[in-house]
C-alpha cells in the first residue's frame, strides 16, 4: 500500500464517523471483506460446538468414559497447537485471502474422512478426521481474527471483532440444538454422525471455491524501528511486549474455562438428574443463545465503554456464578452456570484485540500466538479425570475458576494502566 492508498485509507476512515464523532464499525470500503470474513466465524462456531454434543454422543453410542470421551477435546484442539505457528508463518507470505483458503480445504477434507472413519469403526479413526478438522480451523482463525480488527478504525477493532465472533456464537448454538436433535433422537445408539459431517464438509468446500476467486485487501503497516532490529518476530513479541504475553495466558486461560464447561456441560446436568441428553443438548443450545446475545450487546457496549473495563467487570461475573456452581447449591447452580455464558460472551475477542493492539506488522505472528490457546480445550481431559475419579460433579469446575480468575487479573492490569 503507497502513501496516496493510506491517505486514501485514512480519509475514507474519518468520512465513516457518527455525528457524535466515534469511529464507525468499518469504513464503505472494506464492507464486502467484513461481510464475507465475517461469515467464517459461524463456520467454526459450528464446528466447535458440535463437539460438545459429539462428546455425550460417543460415551453413549462406543460406551466410553468421560475421560475417553474428552480425547475429542484434547485431539481437536492440540491441531490448534501444532499448526497454528505454521499457520502465521504462512499466511505472513501469502495473505489472510490463501491462508482462508487453505483452512477451508483442511476443514472441508477433514469433515469428509468421517466417511472412511465409519467404516474403519474405531473412535481413533475418527479422532484422526477431527485433528485434520482441528488443522483447518486454525488456519481459518487466524486469518479472520486479525484480519476483522484491521478492517477499520483502530478505536473500534475490539467492538468489530466481538460483532463477527457474535456470528460464532450463533454457528454454536446452531450446531448443538441441530446436530443434538439429530444425535439424541430417543434411539439406542442416536442418529448417524457421519451425515452432518458429509454435509459440513461438501458445504465448507463450496465456500472455499468462493473465497478462492474473491479479492480480500491485505493490510500494510508502516516499516518501523523494530520491525529493522534484529531478532525473530516472535522473539520481538516476548521481548518487547509484556501486554502482549499477558494477554496470551490470560487467552489461554479463558480457553481453559470455556471450552471445558462446553464439554461438560451435558454430563454435568445429566448427572444430577435434571433433565436427559435431549433436554441438556437443548438448554444448551439455549445457553449458547444468552452467549451470542452476549457478544452483539457486548459489540454495543464497547463504542461507550472502554473494553478494558467492561472485560473487568464480566470477569468478576463469570467467576462468581462458577463460584456459585462449585458450592452445589442445586437450581441456583444451574441458572449461575447459565448466566455465566453471557459474562463469557465478549472475552475472547475482547482479551484477542487487546493483546494485538499496537503490534503492526506483528499482528500476523502474534495471532498465530494467540490461536495456539485452543489448546485449552485439553483442560477438559482435567474435569474428566477430576469427575471419574471423584464422583464430585461440581468439583470439577475448579479448573474455569482459575481460568476466569486470570482473565480477571489481566483485565484488572489493563484498567489499572488505562487510568
């Protein structure tokens, strides 16, 4: 991008102000992009939700045991872990638009090896296919994440992401109300998994043939000082950047804490005999509606308060109700563990923009950081174990309170320093 372009950039971003003077959400040019990137986010909002009814499916249908089951987690997510250096090592050389691409390909693939999964009939068949999911979805991840907070304003990068992660909350509750209908349809052993994964991945596919064939404008930052001293861009980011390194353990953290009260979720419920595996998909999918509703309020809320504050305040929330859950108090439990999901709601994207604030040509790298904390989807294998071996189904959730309690601590770092 030449000086004209920037200019040109900057002067388009100014035009696309309220009258009462705050930065619009994006500005006329980048909309199509917006839209299009934004669209991803339901995709993996959807394949990650699935996982959590997957969970309960599998333990009823190859009569496995929470801890087994939690290998789901722990597979999909450690191709997370493995790829998503990789992933911002490529999508440095060839753009958000391939690295999309390519996430779409290694998705739509791995939604479609549950077809040879069935027929080999072993849970690690399908394990294999869900790491190959696990791989795309990174590449996905990190391309949009970072990619939505460049398309616009740098006032309201975090509000913009919590809008397309609102899209990610629908592909959720999506995924668990239509696949958990379909899986836990009264029968024995459910419907057949394989149908909705044949659907997901010829559908992801298609999309990927789209994405191949629209033009998604990179964004340029200026050449900086740090950016000529020597060193890798990873080691700049450890070495200059404290915030930045806060902000990944306290992602990390709060991925710890959400994905395991997902995957936990149906068997906690069932266990204390509130409802059934049908009933427990659907309140669910009810939660994961608060957690959406969540993120589009939340959008709002952060173009008049500062997102440093309000990550505060929904982190002191979140560890009251999982505070609340823990001291077993039957019904208030259940509606704490509810309600938390609308605390929850604006964490990510919020701790995500945060982190990558002021990082310029870092972003890149420093978001391939970021989508390695998927990972803390294994801290479900800890509240498996912690359940089977204590027959405690409250105890569990130890492991998100000190994940939301982070989340605070580095919330509270942030409103300290904005003061």
């Amino acid at each position: 991008m030449n000086n004209n372009q920037s200019e040109e950039t900057q002067t388009s971003r100014v035009e696309e102000t309220t009258d009462k003077g705050r930065a619009a959400l994006t500005s006329r040019s980048y909309l199509l992009p917006f839209i299009l990137v934004t669209s991803l986010f339901f995709l993996w909002g959807f394949a990650r939700a699935i996982l959590d009814v997957l969970n309960k499916h599998f333990q009823n249908a190859l009569d496995i045991s929470i801890t087994q089951s939690s290998l789901i987690q722990v597979t999909t997510y450690l191709g997370y872990f493995i790829m998503a250096i990789p992933a911002g090592w490529f999508i440095n050389r060839r753009g958000y638009r391939l690295g999309v691409v390519f996430g779409l390909l290694l998705f739509g693939i791995g939604a479609l090896l549950f077809i040879p999964g069935a027929e080999a009939g072993t849970f690690y068949a399908y394990l294999g296919a869900l790491f190959i999911i696990g791989c795309g979805l990174v590449f996905l991840e990190t391309s949009a994440n970072p990619y939505v907070t460049e398309l616009g304003d740098p006032q309201t990068a975090t509000s913009r992401l919590n809008l397309s992660q609102s899209f990610n909350g629908l592909g959720s509750l999506s995924a668990t109300f239509l696949i958990g209908q379909f899986l836990f349809n009264g029968t024995d052993r459910g419907g057949n998994i394989v149908i909705p994964y044949t659907v997901l991945g010829i559908v992801v596919l298609l999309i990927a043939v789209v994405f191949s064939r629209v033009n998604l404008p990179e964004i340029k930052h200026q050449e900086t000082e740090e950016d000529r001293s020597q060193g890798t861009r990873i080691n700049k980011l450890f070495r200059h950047h404290p915030m930045f390194v806060f902000g990944l353990f306290s992602l990390l953290a709060y991925e710890v804490a959400e994905i395991s009260i997902n995957s936990y979720f149906i068997n906690y419920v069932t266990a204390k005999g509130w409802m059934s595996d049908n009933t427990a998909s659907i309140v669910l999918t009810v939660a994961l509606a608060f957690f959406m509703i969540g993120r589009f309020v939340g959008s709002w809320i952060m173009r008049k308060v500062p997102a440093e504050r309000m990550l505060f305040y929904c982190a002191i929330g979140s560890v009251v109700c999982i505070g609340l859950v823990m001291l077993n108090l039957g019904m208030i439990s259940m509606v704490a563990l509810v309600c938390n999901y609308v605390f929850e709601a604006i964490m990510f994207p919020t701790i995500f923009s945060l982190a990558l604030r002021g990082l310029g040509n870092l972003t890149k790298s420093a978001s391939s950081l970021l989508m390695m904390t998927p990972i803390g989807g294994c801290g479900f294998l800890l509240m498996g174990i912690i359940a089977d071996s204590t027959q405690m189904m409250s105890m569990p959730f130890i492991i998100p309170f000190i994940g939301y309690f982070v989340v605070l601590l580095f919330a509270s770092e942030l409103t300290r320093k904005k003061e």
